[in-house]
C-alpha cells in the first residue's frame, strides 16, 4: 500500500493493527451500508500480511443505502488498547539466537557512528538515519516496559486462625502490563495447538486431561500431578513414576521474561507448569497447592479476566486481569483456600511452579537453558523505588465472625478501599450493627 502514513510502520506493526481493527469492525461499522462495510473491511485487510478473507474492493464513494448485517468476529477477544498495539512481540525476539542479536547491535552501534560524523551512505546498513525517530535497542525496550509493570502487594484480608487475626492475603503479589496484546495472542494460539494436539492423542496420558464436570482441560509439562488420591491410594500430589513432556521453547520464554521482569526470584525458577483452558461455566474448587512445589507460585491469565477468591467463606476476591502474572506465596498460598468461581467465558490460565528436589519425577532432568536466569539490573535510585514502592491497600476485607469470637479490645478502623468499618467486641457492634452505616467516601489508614 503506498501511503506516507502507513510507511511509517513496518509489517509487524500494520498486522497488529490489522487484528485490532478487525476485532472491533461489527462496532466500527455498526449502522453503514454494505458496500461500505465492505470497503472497510477491504482497506483494514490491506494493512495485514493475509489477504484470504479481503472482499473484492469496490468504490470509496459509495452511497449509503442502509444499515448493514455483520456477522459477529469469529477471532479471540482479547482486550487490546492501542498502547498493546504499539509494543513489539517481545517473546518472539527473545527466543532468536544470541548470534542474530549482536549482529543487530552491531549494524546500530555502526549506524549511531556515522551518524555522528555525517558519513551515511546507502551502502551501510541502514539506508537511512531517520533523526525524528530514535532507534532503541531491544534491551532498552525490554527496560522500559519493565519499569511500566504495575506491581501490587498490600492486599488485606483478616481472619481468625487458631488464635490470632491474621492477614490471609500476605504473600499476594498481582503484577499488571507484562505481557502486550501481541504476545497474548502468539501465546493463546500455541495453546489452542497443544490442545488440538492434546485431543488427536498426540501428548502423554497424563500430560491432557479434557474437561469434565465442569473442570477446565489441563495440559502438564515438566511433571504429572493427580489433584486427588488415585485408585490404589497415592495421595494427591506429583506422580513420581509417570514421564512427563519437556517444557515448550515458548513457556521457557515466559520463565525467563517472569525472573527478568522480577516476577519471581532466581532462587525459585520454575521447572514445571500447568496450562487450564476454562469454557464458559468452568471452575475450580477450593485448595491449597501441594507442597510437593515451591513457593512462590505464579499463574499468569489470558483470553478474559477472571476473579480468584480466598478465605474460608470466599470473603476476598482479587481480579485478574489479562496478560497480568499472579504471584501467590506466605499465608496467600499456605494458609488460604483458593478457588475460581464459574467463568462467564473462555480463559486460559498457565501455573509455573518450582518442584520440590525430593518430590520430582524419578526421570526428571533439570533444562540447561532454565539454568542461572537473572533478573534486570536497577542501577539508579528512582528505578529501585518505584520496583519495590508499595501501594495502598486495593482490597481490605474483615472476617466479622472472626472478630465476633474475639476478646474485648480497643476498637480500631480498617480501611475498606475508600470506606471506614470500625470493628469493634462483636459483629453486632459493626457501625451499630450494620454494614450498610459504612461512612463512604472516607479515606485512612489501619491504627
């Protein structure tokens, strides 16, 4: 297509935005004739790579001559903004060869030379040196959306345990933004393969298990775990006896990119995960992950968001938004249930998870290239900040029963978002016995 506008892009970038638009096309054209829809539909499909669905064209002045019937999308939703369309697939880059990268560092570090002293030519590397756009490297990139990543850890949720009013959510950390709109759907579509595989009874016996009462389909690499005692006793746990597939090269690649991004600890690099495709109505009951794994754990969520609930009655509810990592450890993942309530719609969710050395499969050989991953460097002060710089509590949830069977004490305030609770001897003496007294619109602090 010659359009000064769309010069600007390269292929990638028009067929990112070629998905995005033709996501949304059933709005964009919502109330225009066909002859219209279909000349948009024809110019959206001009920008991407695939001209397999592209209507023939027809003419830009066509006269409206009423509404048109588009049939919906057939394509995942993902949600996408335009800040997703912009961000490269990172995850295809970083699984190119080290040699392929330092020759491209190479061509901009020689480019940036010539620059400087006025000698490019059309016989270097690049042709040209465009000043209006600065050329970043893909570790500068990668630092950058790095330091965009939301991190969340004050979630409070007191309950009674054994004797003491504990914060079940401690050890909860949500970490927003880290991965774009384009890696979502690279990696959403390797799973719909690996379930498509899974079914053609292409994967182990163990390693697929299609859905069945309501429980998502999973799909097992690294190990084999049973959530229930078999039928000769075995407790639930890792199945120390069954073979399990390797690790896929792009989940090693998400391993990487969750130590990189300081997701997880390097302590702590996961060498198995669990992928759980959930349909409509799909759910998981309340648990406690074996200790046969580490903790930390991490669950990283794409396709739609989804609430995972915690606590005896399910009393906290923390959203997961797509393309986010959730980390679970402390009294988050020792001391409190977990549970997903049934989906409105399809999800995929992926569990990374460290095995215990003395749980691991009898077969079981560590991958050389999961091996001494660091994390990113923050070398000035205002980085360091901002990676460590907790949040004000986004979730702050009592336990009134727990508190009911609680002695006497000093009343005290906890801050529900922006509502003021005072808990006081009994859950009749809750802002005079009803939480619909709550004084909204009332910020402040735990004293």
């Amino acid at each position: 297509m010659e359009d000064l506008f769309i010069d600007e892009y390269d292929a990638s970038e028009l067929k990112i935005a070629a998905e995005f638009l033709t996501n949304w096309l059933p709005f964009l054209s919502k109330g225009l004739c066909e002859k219209c829809v279909a000349s948009m539909r024809d110019r959206i499909g001009s920008l991407g790579q695939d001209q397999s669905v592209t209507p023939p064209r027809v003419s830009d002045n066509a006269e409206v001559c009423g509404p048109s019937t588009l049939p919906p999308s057939s394509s995942p939703k993902l949600h996408k903004s335009w800040a997703d369309m912009a961000q490269e697939d990172e995850l295809e880059m970083e699984a190119g060869s080290e040699e392929e990268r330092s020759q491209d560092e190479r061509d901009r570090v020689e480019i940036s030379e010539k620059c400087v002293v006025g000698k490019i030519t059309s016989k270097s590397p690049r042709a040209e040196c465009k000043e209006t756009k600065k050329t970043l490297t893909r570790d500068q990139r990668e630092h950058i959306r790095f330091m965009n990543v939301v991190r969340n850890t004050d979630f409070i949720c007191l309950e009674r345990v054994g004797e003491k009013i504990t914060n079940i959510l401690d050890g909860l950390e949500l970490h927003t933004g880290v991965f774009s709109a384009a890696e979502q759907k690279r990696i959403v579509d390797f799973v719909h393969e690996l379930q498509e595989g899974g079914r053609k009874g292409e994967l182990g016996e163990w390693t697929y298990s299609e859905r069945k009462e309501k429980k998502p389909a999973t799909i097992q690499f690294g190990c084999c775990y049973s959530t229930a005692p078999d039928k000769d006793g075995n407790p639930r746990g890792i199945l120390r006896n069954v073979a399990s597939e390797s690790i896929p090269s792009l989940f090693k690649v998400i391993i990487r990119r969750l130590i990189r991004w300081h997701v997880l600890p390097p302590s702590c690099i996961p060498d198995s995960c669990s992928v759980h495709i959930f349909e409509p109505g799909d759910f998981l009951p309340p648990q406690i992950v074996s200790h046969d794994f580490l903790r930390p754990l991490c669950t990283v969520s794409f396709l739609s968001e989804c609430s995972m609930l915690f606590g005896s009655s399910n009393s906290a509810s923390i959203l997961l938004p797509v393309g986010s990592a959730f980390v679970m450890s402390g009294n988050g993942a020792n001391v409190a249930k977990h549970s997903v309530a049934a989906v409105p719609s399809r999800r995929i969710s992926i569990a990374f998870r460290r095995m215990n050395e003395g749980r691991r499969p009898l077969t079981f050989k560590p991958e050389a290239d999961l091996q001494s991953i660091q994390p990113l460097a923050c070398d000035d002060q205002a980085a360091k900040k901002r990676l460590t710089r907790r949040r004000k509590p986004s979730r702050v949830v009592v336990d009134a029963r727990s508190t009911a069977e609680s002695p006497p004490r000093v009343a005290r305030t906890v801050v529900v978002e922006r509502q003021r609770i005072v808990v006081r001897r009994s859950i009749g003496d809750v802002d005079s016995g009803s939480r619909s007294s709550v004084n909204r619109g009332t910020a402040g602090r735990v004293r």
